[in-house]
C-alpha cells in the first residue's frame, strides 16, 4: 500500500511539471506584430522587409518548434521566447511576392501543442532606378537599380503624349535590369517610370547625346568623317555649318559616319538630331574658312608672309594647293610637309636630319590674354600620313629661329597603332594638349627625356612660333622604306579636346 501511494504522488509530480512547462492546451495565437524598439512598443504592422527584427505578440508560444515567413524557415534563438512573445528576424532570404507570386504571405508558427498562421506581407524596398545607358546597338536602353522587381510597364516621354509604354522591355532575374526598348518618336526632358510589385521607380531622360570628337575636323565636302560620342540612338539628321543637312550612317551607340555636303561655307559647331533630342559639338567644324587670330597658327596658304596663313623656315618643305590635291588629295587647300626619305640615323635628334625634316611656322598670337592658365587648352592640327609610318618621330617644339630650346612635345602615333603602322585613309585631326609640351627637351638633343615639366601659363612661353621637326630617337636607324611623309594642315590652338 505504502509503495502504491509514493508511485500515485510521483505520477501527480510528473503532472504537474508538465502542465507547468506547456501550460497552453489549445493551439498558439498571434495577436500582433510590432517593432523591437521598447519607445515604439505601440506600433504594428503588417507587413515588413526581410531581414527585419519584430516581436511577435500573442500567446501558447511554449513548446516552439518552428515559425516560417511565407513557407521559409527562421532560426531562433529559445532565450527570446515566451509564451507571450517570440523576438525573430525575417530572414533576409525569405520569399516575397515579387519573387514568388504564389506565396501565401503569412507567418506560420508551430508548437509542440498546435500551430497558427497570421497574415503577413514581406515586400523589397521600394524600387529605384540607379543608372541609364544605350546598348551598343543602340536599339535598346538598359536600366539599372534595385528591387526592379515584378515589372508591369516601362513608359518613356514622347513628343505628343505623356508617357508612352516600351515597344518591349524584359527584367532579369537579380531585380537590378531591365533592358526596355524605346517607343518610336522623339523624346522630350521629362523621366522614364517602370512600374514594379513595390511602386514606380523614375529617372531623368532621356539620356544626352554628345559629341566626343570628329575625325577630320576641317573636312571638305565628298569626304567622309567618323564622329564618335555617346546615345546615338534614334539618329536621324547631322546639321553642318549653315544648317546644310546631311543623313548619318550608324554604326553602334558610340560612332557614326557622315559624307560632308556641298556648300559649307562658314564656320560652326556640328550638330545632330535624332530620337534622343539634339547635340552640338564643342569643337568647330571648318574652321579654316574663318582661321580666326588669336588662336590660328597657320593654314599653309602661302609661304613667307607674316600672319597666320603663312610659315617660315629653312625646309622649303612647302606644297601649294595644287601639289597637295594630288599628292595629300581632299585637303583645304596649302599644306606644309614633313618628307623624310633616306635614312633616319638612330639616336638621332631633329638637326641632324635633312631639312625637309623641319617646318617652321610664324610667330602669331596664340590667345587674347596671356596670362590665362594652360590647363584645358590644346593644339590641334590635321595631318595626312601618305605612307606606312612606322618609326621616326615628329618633335613639336615653341621657340624661335634657331632658339627651339622651351618646351617640346613628342608625336609618334605608330607606336599604339595596331600592328605599330599609322596610316590612316585621308585626313584626320590630332589633338596634343599644351600640358604634354614639357621643358627639358631641346632640338639637338639625341634622345626624349621624358619627366619634363609643362608651362602653368601663356607667358611662361618665351615665342609664340611653333617648330614641327622629324626625328628618331629610337635605338636603331630607319630605312627608306620606313621613311616620314606627312602633310600637316591648319594648326591651331583651341580650348578643349
């Protein structure tokens, strides 16, 4: 009898540390969901972002044995449950609606004593549109973000209506790309909207076209010019000086090619107009209709005279404008020439070289007001290469008769030419900023010395007369097959590129 008792009080021990751990005899239920912060104990939601921390509020949480956002399971932490409250984040790995349309949005908790579900949202952040570009061909515009999720609509501001949806567009499966295909029609300054799961996401657009550089900025009309830049989606027109029109050719979003017209008689920047609004380009084309001075050098008209359609100098290296349609064709009329045949000697500087290896120009106003910084500034001439140059160099230098000794610039472009042969078909426009004339270099030297300091400013330049010498400061000597013949035509000094 006595052991029959202690067995019965053992059983109701039993009993009753049980029903003292899991006190709840029906399934959990939640009440509410609010923020961690104790000073917003008060505010619920339902909905959030995953990786969120919340509280859930309810009761019969003893026992947790689970609790999943929208069918993904959720570690926690058994110290930050009570029957009363489970403290959890979200995992940030969790499904949404816009990853998953089918998901049942809600929180699933399960105990060892029953389970519940509550509804609840879990969205991304809020799209955003971080960045625009064209495809490279041009049909297309890639639009980059985040949370560019569950895409219904992209629209674009059309001339004659509001917004005008995409002929197409596509999302990627990261949500940070859609690429979208402009409705036909000319844009106008407005943005783009794409309408995702979470909200509209917008951007300025369109996006602008520009004008990097044109190949022969000093082209003649029948000459065909390559123009590179960006967005030229939609081109339709180039306007050349005048407003005489022209029909682009396309080859990709980042160039194009243009037959210069008849009947380009006065200076100006050229300009395009196409699907993406219109551009000018900052640099003039044909500017050696107006050669303006402060700032032309020469445009090689004539020999001897003292302004700045003339040059001086010891190389006799000269062509008038009907030597140079033969020899140099499609050229604006007198050139100046670098002809270098037999043999460039190696080590060799400028004055041992004959003289057709030299061309000297006047000494003409490069600005209106010397005392400007040089920085932004550049010199630019067009130069026709009649053969494969391979080696030898031309050295750049502003001096004086005989006193090249300030500052100079090297010029050998076969040397990042593919295959290491510049030769370009017809004429093309180079670019020398002033800050590659650096001092150190003087015209009987053998060899470059590269590390020279430039000018600062206008004044630091003792002469204002520019020296085009051919050199080889290479260690090996040219042959004559190799040998330099190049024309070189309206030199000019230009704020810009």
């Amino acid at each position: 009898m006595q052991k029959l008792t202690i067995f019965l009080l053992v059983l109701a021990g039993i009993a009753f540390f049980a029903c003292k751990k899991n006190s709840s005899s029906g399934p959990p239920t939640v009440k509410d969901v609010r923020t961690v912060d104790p000073a917003k104990a008060d505010s619920f939601f339902t909905q959030a972002l995953p990786g969120t921390l919340i509280a859930i509020q309810g009761s019969g949480f003893s026992g947790l044995k689970a609790i999943y956002f929208n069918d993904t399971s959720a570690y926690f932490n058994p110290v930050y449950v009570t029957d009363n409250t489970i403290i959890v984040s979200i995992p940030g790995y969790a499904q949404t609606a816009a990853t998953k349309p089918s998901v049942p949005s809600t929180i699933r908790i399960v105990t060892d004593h029953g389970s519940t579900s509550y509804s609840f949202t879990l969205f991304l952040p809020y799209p955003q549109i971080t960045g625009i570009s064209i495809d490279d061909s041009g049909t297309s515009l890639l639009i980059t973000g985040t949370n560019l999720a569950g895409v219904s609509k992209v629209t674009f501001p059309i001339v004659g209506s509001n917004q005008t949806a995409a002929t197409s567009y596509k999302e990627d499966t990261t949500h940070k790309l859609v690429t979208a295909v402009p409705p036909p029609g000319q844009a106008y300054p407005d943005s783009i909207h794409v309408y995702c799961t979470f909200g509209v996401a917008s951007f300025p657009y369109p996006p602008p076209m520009t004008i990097a550089a044109i190949s022969n900025e000093n082209a003649v009309a029948g000459a065909t010019i390559t123009v590179t830049g960006t967005n030229f989606i939609g081109l339709n027109q180039v306007i050349f000086p005048g407003g005489i029109t022209a029909t682009p050719t396309v080859n990709s979003v980042k160039k194009f090619t243009v037959t210069v017209p008849s009947g380009v008689t006065t200076t100006d920047s050229l300009r395009i107009s196409g699907q993406l609004g219109t551009a000018a380009s900052p640099q003039l084309f044909d500017s050696y209709l107006t050669f303006t001075s402060p700032g032309y050098l020469s445009t090689f008209e004539q020999q001897w005279a003292t302004d700045n359609t003339a040059f001086v100098g010891w190389t006799g290296a000269y062509a008038n404008a009907a030597v140079a349609s033969t020899s140099y064709p499609n050229g604006t009329g007198g050139v100046g020439v670098l002809l270098q045949g037999g043999t460039l000697a190696k080590n060799a500087g400028p004055t041992s070289q004959a003289n057709p290896g030299n061309l000297q120009l006047n000494d003409v106003p490069w600005v209106a007001n010397t005392g400007d910084a040089i920085a932004g500034y550049s010199l630019k001439f067009e130069i026709f290469v009649a053969n494969d140059w391979k080696a030898g160099e031309i050295w750049i230098s502003v001096g004086d008769w005989y006193k090249w000794s300030s500052f100079t610039a090297r010029y050998a472009p076969w040397e990042t030419a593919p295959g290491g042969i510049f030769h370009p078909s017809g004429w093309v426009t180079v670019t020398i900023p002033l800050t590659q004339f650096i001092a150190g270099n003087q015209f009987w030297q053998t060899s470059w010395t590269p590390g020279g300091a430039p000018a600062t400013k206008f004044t630091d330049y003792p002469y204002t007369a520019l020296c085009f010498m051919v050199t080889n400061d290479q260690a090996s000597a040219v042959s004559v097959a190799d040998g330099i013949n190049v024309a070189i035509d309206n030199v000019r000094i230009v704020k810009g590129q």
